[in-house]
C-alpha cells in the first residue's frame, strides 16, 4: 500500500502550485504565468509572517507572551477551518479523474489517504506561516524548558488535523446529505454558504471577546478557546505546565481522529462519488415549444446556470456579497442599543457615514464571478469559440452574470444601512453610486484578468475558481488594494474624506472603461 | 462551382518553431464531402480548427464562402458547424437547453427550431433523453447530442473532426445518411478520419497529409484508382518517409 499511496501523492504533488509545469514547459507565457503565480503566493506568504511577527511582538511586548501559544493554535485552526471547508469536497469527492484513479490496481485507503496528505501539507504551509514566527517569539521572552520546544514542533505539525478533519467532515457530510436531492446543486450551495457563515461568525465572535476584554487578554482568550476549541487548552497546558499528558492527549485525539475520518471515508468513498456522479434521467422528454433569445441572453442564461451548478464556485465568488448582506441585515435591524449609543457618545458617527459607501464596496471587490468564469469554460470551450458571435457578447455575459449577482444584493443592503445609520441625501446617493462602480471595476476586471492568465487544463473547478488561479487572486487583490486604499486614506485624512472618495470613484471608473475597452478589442481562441 | 472552404498557403508555427502545417492549399465546394487523412500528429486538427476561427494561424488565408476567416471570423463562424474529435458539452444543462442554446448562438428562427431539433433527435434516438441533464449522457448520446446541435442551423460548412469513434453502428448508419441529405442539399463537407473505408464509400474528395504537408489531394478515383484508399495511403506515407 506505501509504495502504490507514495505514486499517488507524486501525481499530485506534480500539480502543486505548478512546479511541475514550471520545471517542463517550454512555453515562455506559461513559465512566465507560473513565476507570477509563484511571486504573488511568497508575497502573500511574506506579508503574513510580517503581520504575525508585529503581532505577536508587540503582545509580547506588552506582558502577554504567555497567550501566545493559545493564539497561535486558535489562529492556525481557524483559517484550516475555513480554507479546508472552502476545498473540501473539490479535492476529495468528485475529481475527474476518479474513474482513471480507482480502477488502478489500489486500495481506496491509500487513494484517500493521498488526497488527504495533499490537503495536509497546503494546511500545513498554513500552519507554520500562523505558528512559527509566534513560536520562535514565544520562545525568545519566556526562556521556555528545552522539552517544551519538542511540544511546539509537535503543535506545528499537529494543530492542522483537527480543524481540517473538521472542515472535510462537514463538506463530505453536505455531499452525503444533497446528493440523494434532484437538486443536489442548489441544496449543496446553500448548506455550504449557511456552513461558511457560522464559521466566519464564529470566528468574528471569538475575536470580538478579545477585544473587548484586551486589558486582560490571557483570561479572555482562555475563556474563549475552553468555549469553543478544547484541544488547544491541551496544547496550552502542556506548554504552560509542563504536562506531558495533555499533550499526549492532544496528540493522540489529533491522529485517532484523522485514522478514524479516512478509515471511514475509504469505505464509503465509492458510494460518495457514485453519488455525486450518478444523475436523474428521466428519459422521457416529448418535444413542446422553445423560446428563443437573442446570443447575449442566450450566453448569459448559460452563464447563470454555470454559476448554480458549481457550489464551489458560487460559493468561492458570492460569499463576499452574502456577507455584505448578512452584516447589513445584522445592522439595521440587531444591532445592540448600546454599540448604537457608544458610536455616537465616540463622536465618530460622521465618519461612519461618510466612509460606508467604502466599506460597501469592499465587499464588493470580494465579489468576482468572472475572474473564473473563463477557465470554467475548460474543455468547453470550443463551444464559445466556434459560435458565431462576436467575443465581446461573450466577455458581456460574464459581466453581466457577476452584475446581477451584485446589484440586487447590494440595494437591498444599502437600504439596510441606511436604515441602521442616518445620513444625508448626498451620503444616501453616494451609498449607491460608488459601489456601484466598483461593481463595474471588478466585473471587468475579473474578465480582464482571466483572459490573461486562463486555466482550462483543471481536474475539478476547485484548480479554476481557487487553488492558486492568478486570475482570481489577481482579481481579489486588485479589487481589495482599490477600495481598502480610499478607506485608508479617509482614516488617516478625515478632512478630506469627501474629496478622496469622489477622486478615487473617478479613477477607478476611468480604469473600468480603459479595461473594458481593451477587453473588447481581444479574440477568443481555444 | 464555387468552393465554400479554400485554404490557401495555410500555415501554423507553435511555440519551438516547428511547422504543425506547412503551406497547404485545398478547396471543398458545395454539396461535396471530402476526407482529410493522414497520420495522428501529422496537422489534421490544427488545420480544421484554424478553419472553423478557433485557432489564430500565422500564414496564408483561409476563406469560407469567400470570407476569410481572420478578418470576417463571425461571418463564416455563422455558416459552419464544427464538431472536435471529442466534443465535450456543457454538463450542467439539459440536452433540450444546449441545443436550444446553439439554436439562439446561430440565429434559428424559433418556428424552425422544435421541427429541425425533432426531425435529427428522432433519427438518432435521443428525443426521449432530451430533459435529462447532459451529465448523465454516455458518451455516445453526447456525440449525437453535439451532431444536432451541428445540423441544427443547416450550416453550408460542416467540418467534423473524427466524427465516427464511439458511435454505435446505427448512429453511424444514420451520421452517413444525414451527411448524404446535407450534401444534396448543398452543405460542403469536410472531415477527417482514421475510417479509411468509411473515407472510400462516404467521400468525393480525399486529401492526405503527413508531418504538415500535403501529399496528395483529388477525387477518390484520382487518388486510390482500382486499389483500396488503406492501400494508396501506406504506400504514399511510406514513399513520404523514404524520402
């Protein structure tokens, strides 16, 4: 089983961040996309670690070095949570190349449990960027015992299983659970998206208790880590107390509990996937009328039902305009009388009234449909390329699929906020305009984007909507640097709040049009 | 009569300078079915997706019905059908929903399109299995599926790419009768093979290429005279190696 688990894992790890693609290709463009890619990833990475290393100093600094453990495991557990989840069933249960996979002489043990090491190494990439930098700080103020660092090496490579266990468990669950409904697609997406809400409010609430009881840290994040995560209270007290047991505890849960996930998968995996990829067939359609559309609608009905079918990617490039209209639901009618009340004894009322339109639209740049929606045409793509249209009606219905996503959603929240916050009439219109025009910008952008750095070539969606798309990174980033920066700017200008938000608005409308003006002028080959 | 596919001085360089094709010229006119031969690797499909405007090429021209392909792509894309070798589908719709939606892409007028869909779903036994999803279609069903959606728009050009692997015999009966009809009824029709007997029955025309070249192009009769078409091609190919 080693030898046969071994060649599995070495497929996949071919496709890993595209090294493999990089050492072989001969293709200049395609070495070139790999070095972005790799160049945006040790970015990402180094700003991480910078982040950790300020953060962590400067709670060591002020006298709390010994929450550090703590901290590190609940950060280290909450992004696999949510990363994992995001993954789950896309590199598990579903894969292309299943068929070619399980009729090789192996046993599905070792097929899973290659899938699953996959996943471990990305989380443990995760883990180290939110743990080690922590660690070495940790050990440099408290002068720790010397078999303490033997608990800190076993943390990093032990903190990931259980959240991702977690994490896959809940995606193979909602897999299990949809596949036996016709409309396994729609019911999956909205279990995922109600499962991605809980736990990014999860994880707001445990961050919201440390901040609200910051003088005494230490207590709160031990009150909040016993409230929801045990395993790290192990990890804790064995640092803390030298208690060996609780660290053989939490190093025994974590493995049990992985053996215990991949045995039971292994035995329903063929029932799992035969699930997924059996369909209802009536066979018994009689010939009635059609409607006819013009090509535009036609694409962009096709587009709409692209994005329905794939949870993964509605969930991946909605969850942004889902979360707007949660926190704007939450605003207007739960929020607590008294955060009302401090906001306006703080005096900074008029800043929250100017900044909204800002805060609206980052949300929006979290919001890309298109960024993806070319690679998802993958092996379909000659469909597009040989009908007879013109590519701009087809990169319009990609912006108009990601606009109708927007739009709707992001009137209804803006009432929502208006409702919540009292603002002038100037203030109301430019709650509107503004992200609406970053609507358009990352629309655009997204397509603009995508048409640079495709990815047809992918075995699941999960390669074409995440798992290092630089079209989606790209396209996330970008929108992201382009409405945190004016807030930014509001923040540390607050007199000239009105002028930043009314020049950045034209430029970033400028950029829409000399984006989609080029867009327009591209061809579509396969 | 006028040719409505003409290739002229047709070639495509990829990435490491070699010629995929190299300066091949050939012309299929109305209501004439002609075979594209040769080798795998030897340049059929990068040819036929140069002519149906899925793929930029770098010299010559390529003109359907005297348009040409990279200055007017719409125009001709509008008169082709174009089925790949292995045409892979939108999983996510219903069979009805994809060739509903090839009907809207190609302009069919909405009072033609349930007698033209029906008339060929009927032929190739699909009718029944048009509301299901094309995800639960086998290979087959999809390849018929992707021949309406060809025949649907009564092209003048239709180019098919290895048309006959995974047809069932009576879906490939019917493929030939239907690309018979088409050809009465004026469509050119250009296709590669590797069904060298098909190639013989079925074709007017039969162009053979190796490495990117032309090595011979005319009518059946011209090319394999009393021998077999299986014959005529070892023996050219082999020359061609020779040489």
């Amino acid at each position: 089983m080693k030898g046969k688990y071994k060649y599995l894992l070495r497929m996949q790890l071919y496709n890993l961040f595209g090294i493999n693609r990089l050492i072989h290709s001969r293709d200049k463009q395609e070495k070139q996309r790999s070095a972005i890619v790799g160049a945006l990833g040790l970015t990402a990475i180094a700003i991480l670690v910078v982040y950790t290393v300020k953060f962590s100093n400067s709670m060591a600094e002020a006298g709390l070095s010994k929450a550090l453990p703590t901290l590190m495991v609940v950060v280290c557990s909450l992004a696999t949570l949510t990363l994992t989840f995001v993954k789950s069933t896309g590199v598990l249960i579903g894969l292309k190349d299943y068929d070619m996979v399980m009729s090789m002489p192996v046993r599905t043990i070792s097929i899973v449990t290659s899938r699953i090491t996959m996943l471990y190494l990305i989380n443990l990439i995760i883990g180290f960027i939110a743990m080690l930098p922590s660690s070495i700080i940790y050990v440099v103020y408290e002068h720790p015992p010397i078999f303490s660092y033997l608990f800190l090496v076993g943390a990093l490579f032990l903190t990931p299983i259980i959240p991702m266990i977690i994490s896959l468990s809940l995606g193979v669950l909602i897999v299990a659970v949809s596949s036996h409904s016709r409309h396994k697609n729609v019911f999956s997406l909205v279990l995922s998206t109600a499962a991605v809400l809980m736990i990014v409010f999860a994880s707001a609430k445990t961050q919201s208790m440390d901040e609200a009881q910051i003088t005494n840290l230490g207590v709160a994040m031990a009150e909040a880590v016993n409230k929801f995560y045990p395993p790290a209270i192990l990890f804790t007290n064995a640092l803390l107390h030298n208690d060996w047991a609780s660290f053989v505890i939490f190093a025994a849960v974590s493995l049990l509990l992985g053996i215990a996930f991949i045995t039971i998968v292994s035995h329903y995996y063929k029932r799992l996937n035969t699930a997924v990829f059996s369909h209802y067939a009536k066979k018994d359609y009689k010939m009635g009328t059609l409607k006819s559309s013009s090509p535009f609608m036609a694409l962009y009905k096709k587009e709409l039902r692209r994005l329905s079918s794939c949870t993964i990617y509605a969930l991946n490039s909605c969850i942004g305009i889902v979360l707007l209209f949660v926190v704007a639901l939450g605003a207007a009618f739960f929020m607590p009388p008294a955060l009302r009340q401090q906001i306006e004894t703080m005096g900074i009322m008029s800043i929250i009234q100017n900044i909204m339109p800002i805060a609206l639209a980052i949300f929006v740049t979290m919001t890309s449909t298109t960024a993806a929606s070319l690679s998802l045409e993958g092996k379909n793509r000659w469909i597009m390329c040989s009908a007879p249209t013109q590519a701009r009606t087809v990169y319009n219905s990609k912006i108009a699929v990601n606009l109708t996503v927007i739009l709707p959603v992001l009137y209804v929240s803006a009432i929502f906020i208006r409702i919540a916050i009292p603002c002038s009439l100037m203030q109301t219109v430019l709650l509107f305009i503004i992200p609406t025009v970053y609507a358009f910008f990352i629309s655009v952008l997204g397509v603009y984007l995508n048409i640079k750095f495709p990815k047809y070539d992918w075995t699941s969606e999960y390669y074409a909507v995440k798992g290092g798309a630089i079209s989606v990174l790209a396209t996330v980033g970008g929108g992201m640097a382009s409405s945190l920066t004016p807030l930014y700017l509001c923040i540390i200008f607050p007199h000239y709040q009105m002028m930043i938000m009314f020049g950045i608005t034209c430029l970033i409308l400028l950029a829409t049009l000399a984006i989609y003006l080029n867009v327009c002028r591209t061809q579509l080959y396969v | 009569m006028d040719a409505v596919l003409e290739i002229r001085n047709y070639s495509k360089v990829y990435s490491g300078n070699k010629k995929a094709v190299d300066s091949l010229n050939l012309s299929v006119k109305a209501g004439e079915i002609h075979a594209f031969i040769g080798h795998n690797g030897s340049g059929k499909t990068t040819t036929i997706r140069a002519v149906v405007g899925i793929m930029d090429f770098d010299e010559g021209e390529i003109l359907i019905n005297g348009h040409s392909v990279k200055d007017e792509p719409v125009k001709c894309k509008s008169i082709t059908a174009y089925i790949p070798d292995n045409p892979d589908l939108y999983d996510y719709v219903t069979g009805i929903q994809y060739l509903n939606y090839m009907c809207d892409m190609f302009s069919v007028p909405a009072e033609e399109r349930v007698s033209r869909i029906q008339k060929y779903a009927d032929v190739l036994n699909l009718t029944d299995s048009l509301g299901d999803l094309i995800s639960s279609y086998s290979h087959g069903m999809k390849q018929k599926l992707a021949l309406i959606g060809a025949f649907v728009h009564s092209p003048k050009l239709l180019v098919l790419d290895e048309p006959f692997v995974g047809l069932d015999p009576e879906a490939s009966f019917h493929l030939k009768k239907i690309m018979r009809e088409l050809c009465e009824a004026g469509t050119a029709i250009f296709f590669s093979t590797h069904v060298l007997e098909v190639a013989e029955k079925l074709c007017d025309k039969v162009t053979i290429i190796n490495d990117g070249k032309l090595i011979e192009s005319g009518t059946m009769e011209e090319i394999k005279g009393s021998h077999s078409l299986e014959d005529v091609f070892m023996e050219v190919v082999e020359n061609e190696r020779q040489v």
